[in-house]
C-alpha cells in the first residue's frame, strides 16, 4: 500500500489533463461502437431476420437469445454500484468508500446498456413508444415483461436521485477545480446548494439506500427478471422458484467483477494506488468469492434435482445443460476463479490485483455465457417440443455477437466522458482516508 | 381442490408492482417527507430529482424511437 496521502488534486486529476493512453483508448472504443452502429443500421433496415432467433429448422426456433442474455447480464452488472453504496451508507463500510462512486456510476452505465438491449431485441425501437408506452396503463397489470420495464426504470431513477444529490456536495467544494467549460452543467447540479443542506440531503440519501438496498437486489433482480421466465409453465429450464435466487447470485458475482475490473482500470489510468489500495481490491476480491460460491451452489441444485429422477421435461433439459461445452466453459471458469480467490484468502502472498483481475474478466465471461444458454436452452427444450421434427441449435449471428463488442464500448465511452465531467471518487472518501471522517456512514467495518 | 385465482379480486400486476414492489420507493420517499432531519424543501427537491429523471428518460427515448423511425421507416 501506497503511504502518499490522497487529496482533493488526485480526484480531479482526469479532468485537468487528458494522457496519450486516453485518446487512444477513446479512438478505439469509438471505432468499435461505429462498427456496431453500422450492424445494427443493418438489422434496422432488414429487420430481425438478420439475427438467427427464430429461425427454426436450422437454429431451434428460439426467439430469445444473445440479446435477452446480454440483456440479464448487463443488469446485473449494474447491481454491483449502487448495492455497494448503499451499503456503505447503511452498513458503514466505509472501507469501500473510494469505490462507491465508480460502482453508482457502473450502474448506470450498465442499466443503460441493458436498456439499449431492448431497444434492439424488439427489432423496431419505435415499438417501445408504439406499443410499451401506450399499452401501459393495460399491460401494467398482467405482463411480466412491463412490471420489467418499471421496476427498471424506478431502479435507474432512483439511482441518478442519488448520485444527483450526493454529488452536489462535491461539486460545490471543488468547482474552481473543475473544467470552466462545463459551468452551466455544474450550476444546475448544485442549483439552491449551501452547507446547512449536507446534514439533511445525507438523511435523504440514507432513506434512498435503504430503498434501493431492498429492490434492486430482491425485487429487481431477484424478483421481476427471473419472473420474466420461471412464470411461464411450459418451459422446464426456467420454471421454479430457485429461479430468483440464482438470478441474484449472478447478478451479484458480474457486479463485483465488473466494479474490480473498473477500479483497477481507474486505479493504473490516474495512478490511484493510494486510494484504490490493494486492501479495497482484496476486499471486494473476497466478495467475489462469496457470490461465486453461491452461484455454483444454486448451479449445483439444478442440476442434482434435474439429472436425479426428474419429470422427463426437466430431465431433458438438465441432461442438454450438463452436457453442452459452453455450459462447462462457464462452470470451469467461475470454479477456476473461486480456486484462486480461496487460495489468497488462505496464503494472502498469492494475492495480486492481475490475479484478482483475470479471476473477474474470467467470472464475467461465465456468468455472460451462462445466462445466454439459459435463456435460448429454456426456449430449446420446452414440455412440448413443435419443433421436434426440424432439429437445429441457435448460436448467435455475427450481429448478434457484434451487439456485445458494441454495448461494451459504448459502456467505456460513458466512462471515458463521465471522468472528464465529475469527480468520480466521492470527496467524503478522500476526506475518511485523510482521517477528516465525517458522520454520512454510520458504524465501522 | 382449493383453487387460488389472485385475479379474482385484482390482476396480479396491480398488486405485484404497485403494493408490494413500490414499497421501496414509497418508504423512501415518506423517510424524505417524515423523517428527521426534517426539510420539507429538500425532501421536494429530491421528489422532483426522481420525477425529473423518469420524465427525461421516457420522453428523450420518445423523442429518439421517432428519430430512428424517420431514418429507417417501416416496411408499407
């Protein structure tokens, strides 16, 4: 660990100077999304018949596929952020208080990609206008797929609520630091602000944790999107109530990968070792564990519950599951990055931060693969198969595949942009680690 | 055989999204309203914050759906 100590200059270093590395990086990601924006001008033009769903004789007739996995995928990485704030704020752990900006800003990031998701999976995206919005005040009342769309957009509000109000605190204090370009942005961010607000908007934020410390994870993520499949009776793979659980641990064990890959990104970019210390990294490295853990437990009832002596239907489907390569692929990796995470728990010499980064670029590879296989596999093997006769196995179409390469640089685009608008590491955490402490968390460690 | 029909009395999503998954919300924004430190200008601040985002967000997707739609006009 580094024995610098952190100042309000570290945090508002990526706004005052632009390295080599950045244009390079933002060169590339720009190139990537491009080429993205050219497939998906493609799949507008010519409709969904460009993508292998529901293409059934040669592809298996499922209609969902890479983009609704992507879609689970994305969303539970954008757990990650504002889970953790929230339990910062709730829980005190103000260990985590240097990440907690970058994981909030995560989830927005990540919320929108998800939400691009449907843009795209609907095929036209006038149809969000056209039949979503309009249909609302009917649909609201019977169709998962619009408690989806709610819980959502509630989960993105309030998550813009709260980075709004508790960057105000930062942005007043540090505004002579910031780039004059952007005064008119800062000026409504921090529109009515003065001291005597602090204590108050803290208590604000504090009832806005406690909400969003309760949907996100149980309702959102536990609740509506595995709803979205285990409500429907004629798929096996998708039915049951382990459904909600499973999602959460996914979710979970993307998030707290996605928030290291993040930090240590951040970290070698601004030189924040002394700030994003090895002890916050190991930390979250052992949270990924956990998560993992439960991901493989609630992989380990299915599959000991659907091999065993199941109803013929979800014997099928767990005998397809337990068999196919990409299904071994996922299980391998996250086993492969729990190995790790036990031995540095166990020896701490084996932990590194490049150790604890592969470990999460290889979770998120698992968990990305897993839940593009649940959602097509589910379709595959239903109770009644129709398409038994014109035998065939879906595997994305190189504009499916070229969805992920894009959302995932639009996503670094986001946070090429946000580094050069905001502080994204709060000012409370400079002033905890300078042991200026002040009382926004409650408790310790 | 005991049958339960939930929508007998009201569709499930009405009581799914708007009694049991709003409680969330409803309880931060009552904590806003009723709790202490009490600040009825602020708690209305962060009230507008919540509405001003879920008004931008739909109504900037309207206005980008119609963008596209233009470009990439449906098939007559």
């Amino acid at each position: 660990m580094s024995s610098r100590t952190p100042n309000t200059d570290d945090i508002v270093r990526p706004m005052q100077s632009t390295a080599k590395w950045y244009y390079v990086v933002f060169g590339a990601a720009s190139i990537l999304a491009l080429v993205w924006f050219g497939l998906w001008s493609i799949q507008l033009s010519r409709g969904l018949a460009v993508t292998n769903l529901a293409d059934w004789g040669s592809a298996g007739g499922v209609t969902w596929g890479l983009y609704i996995g992507a879609f689970i995928w994305w969303v539970g990485i954008a757990h990650g952020g504002i889970i953790l704030s929230a339990a910062v704020r709730l829980f005190g752990m103000k260990r985590y208080l240097p990440v907690a900006r970058l994981a909030e800003l995560l989830t927005i990031g990540a919320l929108s990609m998800a939400g691009f998701y449907i843009v795209i999976h609907v095929g036209r995206p006038d149809r969000i206008v056209t039949s979503v919005v309009q249909a609302y005040p009917v649909t609201v009342h019977q169709s998962p797929l619009v408690w989806d769309v709610t819980v959502i957009t509630m989960y993105m509000v309030m998550t813009l609520t709260y980075l709004g109000l508790t960057i105000r605190y930062d942005l007043a204090r540090l505004r002579d630091d910031l780039p004059n370009i952007l005064e008119p942005v800062y000026k409504v961010a921090t529109i009515g602000y003065s001291e005597a607000e602090d204590e108050v908007i803290e208590r604000i934020v504090w009832w806005l944790a406690l909400g969003v410390i309760v949907m996100a994870p149980l309702l959102l993520h536990g609740g509506v999107i595995p709803w979205l499949f285990a409500l429907l009776p004629s798929m096996p793979g998708w039915q049951g109530a382990i459904q909600g659980p499973q999602f959460l641990t996914i979710a979970l064990t993307s998030a707290i990968a996605g928030v290291i890959i993040l930090a240590l990104a951040l970290r070698r970019a601004y030189d924040w070792h002394h700030i994003l210390t090895d002890d916050v990294i190991r930390g979250l490295t052992l949270w990924l564990g956990l998560f993992s853990l439960l991901f493989l437990w609630l992989q380990l009832q299915q599959v000991i519950t659907g091999v065993y002596a199941a109803p013929l239907d979800q014997r099928s489907f767990a005998a397809a599951k337990v068999t196919n390569p990409y299904y071994q692929f996922a299980i391998g990796v996250v086993l492969l990055s729990l190995a790790y995470i036990f031995a540095q728990a166990v020896k701490a010499h084996l932990f590194s931060p490049m150790r604890s980064l592969a470990a999460s670029l290889l979770v998120l590879a698992g968990t990305l693969t897993e839940k593009i296989l649940f959602v097509f596999e589910g379709l595959e093997y239903p109770t009644f198969d129709m398409y038994y006769n014109t035998p065939g196995h879906y595997f994305p179409s190189p504009i499916e595949i070229g969805s992920l390469v894009g959302t995932i640089a639009l996503c670094t685009l986001f946070f090429l942009v946000i580094v050069k608008v905001v502080p994204v590491i709060e000012l409370h955490a400079i002033e905890e680690l300078r042991g200026e402490g002040h009382s926004h968390v409650e408790g310790d460690d | 055989m005991v049958e339960f029909q939930a929508w007998n009395f009201m569709y499930p999503g009405t009581w799914v999204i708007f009694i049991i998954i709003g409680v969330p919300v409803y309880t931060a924004i009552l904590g806003w309203f009723l709790g202490k430190p009490r600040d009825m200008e602020k708690a209305l601040m962060a009230l507008t914050y919540l509405i001003g985002f879920i008004v931008s967000m739909w109504v900037g997707l309207y206005f980008l759906t119609v963008a596209i739609g233009i470009v990439f006009p449906p098939a007559m």
